[in-house]
C-alpha cells in the first residue's frame, strides 16, 4: 500500500503565533473546577460493536479540537466523545504522535471551551497542580495534588514528563494536569503506581509539536496501529511477533524512524547485532537528532567490543539531550570497560541525579565497588537497585558473587536462588551455586549446579574441574576422573599442576 504524502504542518501555526496563554491570577480550587470542567471529556471506543476502552480528552481549540491519547484508538473500530448528555461520533483524526501517544481529533461542534496552555518551563517540584479527567467514564473527577518529579524514565521515548501526585485511576489518560492559575500544563499520560498517586504527564508544549495532515487530505492509520501493535508486544516480550509487525510497519513507512529503532531493539535483543546495528543507522539517517538511536547504537557497539565507537554514540545522544539518565549510563558501562572508575562513576552519579529511580545504575556503581574490593560500598549499590526494583534479577547474581568473596555461602545460596527463581539462566550464576554448595560440603546439590552450567557453557574448564572434585567425595572416583579428564583438555597446562595451584588459578 502507498501511503499518501503529507504536507505537514504544526498546531502552533494553526492556533496563532504563540500556542500559550497566560493567565497569571491564583484561583481556588473551586474556581479552578469551574473554569475547566466544560473542557473535559470521556473518550470511548468500540470494537465489533462492543466498547473496548475509555480515557478523557481536553479541548485544545474552541472550534472543537481534543487532544486524547492515541492508545485508547489503537485497533478499534468506533470512538465517541461525551460530556454530559452531548455525544459525538463524527470526527477527523487531524495529528497523532505515536510515541508520545498522543492524538488530536477534529469534531464538528462549537459547544466546547478551550482549555489555555501555558508555558511549563517554571514548572518546580513542589508546585501545587490539580488532574481533572473521566476515570472509569465518570465525568469530570477533580483530585489535588504536587509536583514530584521532573525528571526523565529508562525506555520512555517522551523523556521529559512531570511527575505528579495527584490521583488518577484508569480512564483518566488524555485527562488534563492544571496550575494553580486554571491553565494546562500536561496531559495526563499514565500511573506508575496501582495507588494512583505517583503519576506522569507530557507537557503542554509536546501538543503543538504533533505533526498534522494537510486540511482535506485523508489520514492513513494503517501502520499507526501496527506500529503501536508492535510496540507492545515489543514491551510484552513477545519479540518474535513483534518482529514481523515492525518489518509490516517499515513495508508501509520504510522511512518512519520510530519503526526502524525498534527493529533494531529487537534485534539486539535477540544478539543479532549486525541486524540491529543495520536498522539503527537507518533510524539515525532519516533522524540525526534522534539520541535514543545514538545510544542503543552506543549498546550495540559494546556488545562489539567496540568501545570507543560507544563511547562517540553515548556522547552524541548526550550532546542531543544534555538530559538523558540512560546515554550517561551507557557511557559510565563504556569507561567502566576501560578499567577508568572515576569516569565511569561520574558519570552514573550524573545518570542518578537525573533518574533517582534508575536500578541499573545504582547495580552498575556496585560492580565499580566490587571490582575496587569494597565490597561493603558494592553491596550498599547492589541493595540500592533493589529497593528501587526488586524485580531487578542481575542484582541478586552480583550480590551472590559479593557473599562468596567474604565467604558467606548460605547468603550466596539464598542470592544466587533468588536470581534463578525470577528467570535469570546464566552459566555463572549455576557455577556459582555449585561452588557455594561445594564448599559447604554439599556435594549432590554441588553436582547439580555445576552440571546445569556445563550444559549452558562446555568450554569452562573450571566446571569440568569442580564436577570432578565434587565426585570424589561421593565416592564416584570413575566419574569424578572422566570430569578431570575433560578439564585438563580444556586447559593442557592443568596436566603438571597441583590441586592447590589449579583451584588458585581459578579463583
């Protein structure tokens, strides 16, 4: 299918020459319900007649424009708009931001006040700011709350979002984040939390960013909705499928650049890496300026080997967004593979600064730790990662190494376990395991595990040595001399050592 070429234009144009509105006096609440209440919707839509999904909507434009999220169209058949007994069916869709997910609809009605912008760049943690929306298709629900957060997220395309404290439920997505003046300053994006009081928001500004369709010209939504599709079965680990949705995407937009990093995170996923390096320089040419590329490309080229090459395409996506927690990640893993800690450390201690919340740096500054012998230092890191996400399943591995260089093998055990048990199949980890079970005199348990490392790694010649020196005690000698066998093949020069000098040689 060919789609049609769009003339784009942007709302900013569209609405006058400044898209914000400034109204500078503080209103009570009351009076901040009153004001905006007319320019708060529910959106409904509907598949094979049924309804499907419901969020809120914000009119942006008094002759009837209302920004919504666009995931609550993807794949339906139908959507309707209602406030009160009003309920429309007839709209355009006029602009859509995928990643942002975002969508603008066009209806035919003049009954709707528009709801005024402001300038979000004074925003401050702290501020007082009120989310109005439909949560589960009730109208209008009115809930207070603060800034928490301006701050940036791992994997989230739309970096800059405000963190906020008022509570929404389902439904209120496409819902409207107030100042204390009556004025728009987010819509309302999704909840962190099932408590509903820790919550993000797109700024304002992201509106009258989104690309619009020539007046009069039909919208293709076809690989929009793939494109979404895709994402989420991306995000639900289903990367198979997902590959095929992208490269359905890339057939109908080859040039669209979200389409083609994506393609690329799945193939680095799935270590094709000259695949994945392949659709990320696509991204990169039709989009220069897009510094999620530069620092999956930057991960690519680590899992190369390639560390200078990473370390140019972590400074890119720095220099495209001086802001950006994860590309000052990727730099610290970069120099920490240069042996250069003090780099490497501040720059995890910039990508903290930025995402609190961010487990895989507080994980990667427990390696620098572990790597200088401090381990009291790494297991303050590695237990940091944990509290900020005890679903963090590499942490439990590392705090399992730390408890076996001090000796604690029941604390490596219960680790190690817990790594295991949450998915994370790794040579090491079993080896680990087996080494711990070994010098606690359980040699069956020891077998086991190092067994189970065998199978994933038969090159490792320290496992060959353990399953023989863990036989020996269970009285399998003939067993035990067939696993020495196969580790002085490994390792020839084992032949002339020693028990003693070869269990050094390990460690």
């Amino acid at each position: 299918m060919n789609l049609k070429k769009s003339i784009i234009l942007y709302i900013v144009y569209v609405l006058g020459a400044s898209p914000f509105l400034y109204s500078q006096t503080t209103l009570t609440p009351q009076q901040i319900f009153e004001k905006v209440s007319s320019s708060i919707l529910s959106v409904y839509t509907f598949k094979n007649s049924q309804i499907f999904s419901q969020s809120s909507g914000v009119v942006i434009k008094d002759k009837g424009w209302v920004i919504t999220t666009y995931s609550v169209f993807a794949g339906c058949d139908k959507l309707i708009l209602k406030q009160g007994n009003l309920i429309l069916s007839h709209y355009s869709i006029i602009g859509i931001d995928v990643e942002k997910d975002l969508m603008i609809l066009s209806v035919e009605t003049s009954l709707f006040n528009q709801l005024k912008s402001t300038d979000v760049s004074n925003l401050s943690i702290g501020q007082n700011v009120f989310a109005v929306s439909c949560p589960f298709g009730l109208e209008n629900i009115f809930t207070e709350g603060l800034i928490s957060g301006l701050r940036l997220f791992e994997n989230q395309e739309s970096k800059n979002l405000i963190q906020f404290t008022a509570t929404v439920s389902n439904g209120s997505q496409g819902g409207a984040l107030i100042n204390e003046v009556g004025n728009l300053i987010g819509i309302i994006s999704r909840s962190m939390t099932s408590d509903g009081n820790r919550n993000l928001a797109v700024p304002a500004y992201e509106i009258y960013k989104i690309p619009l369709i020539k007046p009069g010209e039909n919208m293709e939504l076809e690989w929009f909705n793939t494109f979404y599709n895709a994402k989420n079965t991306f995000l639900s680990g289903k990367t198979d499928r997902a590959l095929e949705l992208f490269k359905n995407v890339l057939k109908l937009k080859p040039d669209f650049p979200e389409a083609n990093y994506y393609t690329s995170r799945v193939f680095y996923n799935n270590s094709v890496l000259d695949s994945a390096l392949f659709y990320c320089d696509k991204a990169l040419i039709v989009n220069p300026g897009y510094s999620s590329a530069f620092n999956l490309r930057a991960l690519i080229y680590y899992a190369k080997n390639n560390f200078e090459l990473m370390i140019n395409d972590a400074l890119s996506a720095i220099a495209l967004d001086s802001l950006y927690a994860n590309a000052y990640n990727t730099l610290g893993i970069a120099y920490m593979q240069k042996k250069d800690f003090t780099i490497a450390e501040k720059n995890y201690l910039k990508s903290i600064r930025l995402n609190p919340d961010y487990p895989a740096v507080y994980s990667n500054l427990g390696v620098i730790y572990e790597m200088k012998g401090d381990f009291t230092q790494a297991e303050m890191y590695y237990n940091t990662a944990l509290i900020k996400d005890s679903g963090y399943v590499q942490v439990y591995g590392n705090l399992g190494n730390i408890f076996m260089r001090k000796g604690d093998y029941r604390s490596a055990i219960r680790m190690l376990l817990k790594a295991v048990e949450k998915g994370r199949k790794h040579p090491v980890i079993y080896y680990n395991l087996g080494e711990s079970y070994y010098f606690l005199d359980m040699y069956e348990d020891a077998v086991k595990y190092f067994t189970d490392a065998y199978e994933m790694d038969e090159q490792d010649a320290s496992t060959c040595y353990f399953l023989y020196l863990a036989f020996l005690p269970l009285d399998k000698k003939n067993t035990a001399d067939e696993w020495k066998k196969r580790a002085v093949k490994l390792k020839p020069e084992w032949k002339k050592m020693n028990e003693k000098k070869i269990l050094e040689e390990i460690k």
